[in-house]
C-alpha cells in the first residue's frame, strides 16, 4: 500500500487537486448556473498561491486560506456583474474571463514570470494538507446535497420560478454559486502549485475548462460522488492509456462525446437511475402479487396512487 | 492603408468561419464547439492529399469545403442528432450539444497532432503560387483578394437566401419556434442538415484559405480561432449576417491595432475583453433581435 503510494504520489496528489477543480464547476452547475469561471479561479490561485509563497514565505495552509478569500470575493465581483446572463451567453463570459486570467499570466512580466510561468514554489504544503483540505471542501459541498439546503438548491435549479414564489432568493443563491466556484478554483490552483511547485500559463487555459468539464459529465453533475468519480477516471484514465501512445487524447475525445449522447447524468445518474428501476419494478412485483390475492380492481388502482406517491417522495429525498 | 488591408483580408476568414457558426445557432439552436476543428481538418485533409500530388489551387478549395461539410454532417448526424433525441428539455439539450461537440473536437485534432507532431503544416506542393498584387505604395496578395471577394460574396448570398427564399423562411422560422415550424410543414431535420452542411463547408473553405495565406497553420489553430468567432457572433448579435460582418470588421481592426501598439503578445486579450464587455452592456449584440431568453 505505502509503495503504491509513493510510487504515485504525483496521481494522488493530481486526483484532489482535480477533486476540487471539478467541484468548483459542479457547484454552480447544480444551482443552474452555467459558469466556468473556477478554472479562472484556478489560475488566479496558483499565481497568487505561488507570489504570496515566494515573497513572503507564508506557510503553505495560510497562503491557501488567503488564496480562497481574494478568489472568493473575485467571485462575488464576477457574480454581480454578470449573474443576469443566462445560460451560454453567462457559460461564454465566464470561459472569456477564464482566457483573460491566462493572458494576464502570458503579460505579468516579472511577476508572474510570463510565457514561462512560474517555478520554484518552495513550500511546507504537502499531501496531508492537500488530503485534509480536500476532505473538509468534499465535506461542506456533500452537506449542501441533502436535507433543506439541498432541495432549496434542487429548486433553484429546476425552476427558479418556483423557488422564487416559495420564498428562495434565487439571486442569493446563484451569488453563493459563484462566491464558492471561486474559493474551491482558487483552493485548487493554490494547492496544485504548492505540491507541484510550478505553473505555466499553458495549464490554465481552455485545456482546464474541458478538463473540469468532462469530469462532472463524464462522472454526473448532480452529486459529489460523481465529481469523485470524475475526478478518479480522468486522473488514472492517462495513466491506462500509455499503451496507446499518442493516440491517448482521441480515446478521450471519444469518451467525452460518448458520455454526452448515453450518458447526460454521467455515471452517478446511470447508478441512480438504474437502482431507482430496479426498485420500482421489485414493488411493482409485489404490488403485483398483492393485487392478484386481492383479486380486486380498486384495490389495485388504490395502490398504484400510494406508489407514485411514496415515489415521488423518494426522488425528493434523493438527489 | 496597408494595416487596412491586412485587416479586411482577416476580418473575412473571421466572416467565412463565423458565418456558419452563427447560421446553425442562429436557428438550430446548435453551438457547435467542433466548428473548429472542422476548419483545421479541411485544410490538414488537403495537405495530406497534397503530399503525394501536386494540386490545383480550385481542386485544394474543393476538398476543403467537401470535407468540411462532411465532417459537420457527420457530427450532426452521429452526435448532436442523438443527443437532441436524448434529451428532455430545451435546456439540456443546449448543454449536452456543448460537451458533445467539445468531445468530438478532440477527436480530429489529435489525429492532425498525431501526424504533423503538432508543427504548423502548409500547401507547399501546391501549383498554386501566393503572388503580389502591387498598386501604388500598397499591395495585396491574390489569396487575400481572393478570400475578401469569396467572403463578400458568399456572406451577401446567405443573407439574401435566408430572407428572400422559402428556405430560408422556414430555417428562420425554426429559429423562432421550432413546433409552430414543423407543424406548418417544415422538415426540421432536412433543414437542420443542409445548414450544418452549408456551415462546415465554410469553415473548409476558410481553413483552406487561411493557410494559403499564412502559409502554414498549427492542428491547434481551430481553438482559438472558434473563440475569436464566438466574439465576432457576440459582437454582432446571433443569428444575424449584417451583425457577423461588423463583428469581425471590429475585432479584425481592433486586433490590428493592438498588434501594431503592443508587442503582440496582448491580441487574443482582444476578443475575450471583447465578449465580456459586449454581453455585459449590450448581451442581444449590434444588430441583435429582442430575445428574452438571453438575459
């Protein structure tokens, strides 16, 4: 086990930092807003991440915490000013300002090192801080899934109308989206340059919002374990693909547009679905069975009525 | 009046490609982030048939657009089709076609990486000769005559067959509701072919003569390429002719103008400053109908 680890702490280390890359786009994306902006938050946080460390030697969890504050309130700023676009235009605004954060690195001159990006990010930041801090992000993101915050979340998304008439500030809400997209970008930038020690304006451009992208698709947007899951395939996937060769990024492109025609909930909303069909037909058996004793018709019809109602409770409950 | 020319001469490959872009999103409600790809592959397919003979420059133009409209056929048919009979609203539709057509990006560029080892690639084999056409002070060459006449030409005929013709009504008519289209008879899914078709073929084409121009272009040109596209439609407003030309006029001249100031290295800040401060003060465009969607 250990030797495993060692052997590839690099893809261990890759898979948290993609962890929580992925969630910064999910979390918008499960409150309907189409935004890519935490891969720009990405870069702003591994720059800034890696200037505050170089400069002024900050400990590595302290130049994260700083990091996710500044890239927070950038993504409350993004979020005023363009939070009345909707759908691609809001997407295409957001992908704009995340190329504009990578032409700002190209031209930052001596501080951000240009063309060449910056390197030699010495810090104190390693893989139990990167572990904990992931953990803990993972952790609040799961608690916004369930219970009342979840389903608020859930009606925001699905019909803001109707969120909007039941006393949810569908504003508030898509503010928060970009308020959290921001702080987990920069949170992963500023942790992949601490354990990485470099970064190059080539790993924060386009290449990053496919990168996030493709991991909740491929994986499912509605959930947390499909980020996890993701986050997982897309970090190893390379690793099985080096038999290929170069070919490696046409098996991918072949995933990605599979995954978007079969599988538009990615591989979490096939589990759901499928364990959710499993389960209707089991009680449409025994609902079936109990008929049959009955032997009455409205009977039967009684306990169809109870069955979409216990259903639909069920896909209330479950995300 | 140099700077000018060189201006135009950009400004229509950004019509050529941007043109078809619009077009299909315009009305089928397709944001095809393979355009790209499409334009890179034409002109790649054209200099690997290149390789083994010399061609003419009209015969090297024909295999442009042929491909280019196969390729865009293909992704309709094979991805997008599929997808919109997937999908349960409107919305998520959108949303796979995005990811869809970003997958299916990847799949002819890393074939054109794979075999030119992503170094630029050119049509030195071909008989055609970039010549220049000098008068007075100034000159242009005959490729960039050539793509100013094809772009004027090609971009006033979409226009005129989307207004005047029963075709183009009723592709328009999709684009405004696509129920009430089919109900009056409008074969959705023809339409929606021929469009895609009309759109690669462009995108062909421009690759073709880009890299007549230039020379040579990189497998990674379609990238950046589609996003200064997605400026010149936000620019101009989506779905509309007049607005594709005035949107790639502006960033084609703005483009210019921060080349000649700066050391270069500012130009792609351009088009993503650009659509961020257009979707921010007028999101419809210039030339943009009223849409309530959008805001």
């Amino acid at each position: 086990m250990m030797d495993f680890f060692d052997s590839n702490v690099v893809l261990v280390q890759a898979t948290f930092i993609g962890l929580v890359l992925a969630l910064s786009v999910q979390v918008p994306l499960r409150m309907g807003v189409f935004s890519f902006a935490g891969a720009g938050s990405f870069g702003i946080g591994a720059y800034l991440a890696g200037i505050i460390t170089i400069k002024y030697e900050t400990p590595g969890i302290v130049a994260v915490l700083i990091t996710m504050v500044v890239t927070a309130v950038i993504g409350l700023l993004l979020g005023l000013v363009i939070s009345r676009l909707a759908g691609l235009y809001l997407a295409m605004a957001t992908v704009a300002f995340d190329l504009i954060i990578s032409v700002l690195a190209i031209n930052g001159g001596e501080l951000t090192g240009g063309p060449t990006g910056l390197y030699g990010v010495l810090s104190d930041f390693g893989t139990i801080h990167l572990v904990i801090v992931t953990l803990v992000v993972l952790a609040l993101v799961a608690a916004s899934e369930i219970g009342r915050t979840g389903r608020r979340v859930d009606a925001v998304r699905d019909d803001p109308e109707l969120a909007a008439s039941v006393g949810i500030s569908v504003r508030r809400y898509r503010l928060v989206a970009f308020v959290v997209s921001g702080a987990l970008g920069g949170a992963a930038g500023a942790m992949n340059i601490l354990v990485r020690s470099t970064v190059t304006p080539q790993d924060i451009g386009f290449g990053l919002i496919v990168l996030a992208l493709t991991m909740i698709i491929v994986g499912g947007a509605r959930s947390w374990k499909g980020a996890v899951l993701g986050a997982v395939i897309f970090t190893w996937l390379p690793e099985l693909l080096t038999i290929v060769g170069d070919w490696q990024p046409l098996i991918y492109g072949i995933i990605v547009a599979l995954a978007a025609i079969f599988l538009p909930r990615g591989i979490h909303g096939l589990w759901v679905d499928s364990r959710r069909a499993l389960q209707r037909r089991r009680r449409e058996k025994a609902a079936g069975g109990a008929a049959g004793v009955a032997g009455d018709d409205d009977d039967d019809s009684g306990s169809t009525v109870i069955e979409k109602l216990k259903e639909s409770s069920e896909m209330e409950a479950t995300p | 009046m140099q700077e000018l020319i060189g201006a135009l001469s950009l400004a229509s490959i950004y019509v050529l490609f941007a043109l078809g872009m619009s077009l299909t999103w315009g009305t089928i409600d397709i944001l095809n982030f393979a355009h790209g790809s499409i334009f890179m592959f034409s002109a790649f397919t054209a200099y690997l048939a290149l390789q083994s003979t010399s061609l003419s420059f009209f015969v090297v133009l024909l295999i442009g657009v042929v491909v280019g409209a196969a390729m865009s056929l293909l992704t309709q048919v094979l991805a997008f089709e599929q997808i919109i009979k997937r999908a349960k609203d409107k919305r998520s539709a959108e949303m796979q076609i995005l990811i869809g057509g970003i997958g299916v990006a990847i799949i002819p560029l890393s074939i054109a990486q794979h075999y030119t080892k992503s170094n630029p690639f050119g049509f030195e084999n071909s008989s055609f000769q970039v010549t220049k056409i000098t008068f007075g002070d100034y000159w242009v060459t005959n490729v960039q005559l050539i793509t100013i006449v094809l772009a004027a030409v090609l971009g006033i005929a979409t226009a005129w067959w989307l207004r005047r013709s029963r075709q183009g009504l009723a592709l328009r008519s999709i684009g405004v509701d696509s129920e009430v289209a089919s109900i009056m008879g409008v074969d959705r899914r023809k339409l929606a072919l021929a469009t895609m078709a009309v759109a690669g073929a462009m995108a062909g084409l421009a690759g073709i003569l880009l890299t007549y121009s230039l020379g040579a272009i990189t497998p990674e040109s379609g990238d950046t390429l589609l996003v200064k596209a997605f400026a010149c439609i936000i620019l101009g407003g989506v779905g509309s002719t007049a607005g594709v030309y005035l949107g790639s006029f502006l960033l084609a001249a703005a483009e210019t103008v921060v080349l000649t100031q700066t050391n270069g290295l500012w130009v792609d800040a351009v088009s993503f400053g650009l659509i961020f401060l257009v979707l921010l003060v007028r999101p419809s465009g210039i030339f943009g109908r009223k849409e309530v969607r959008r805001t």
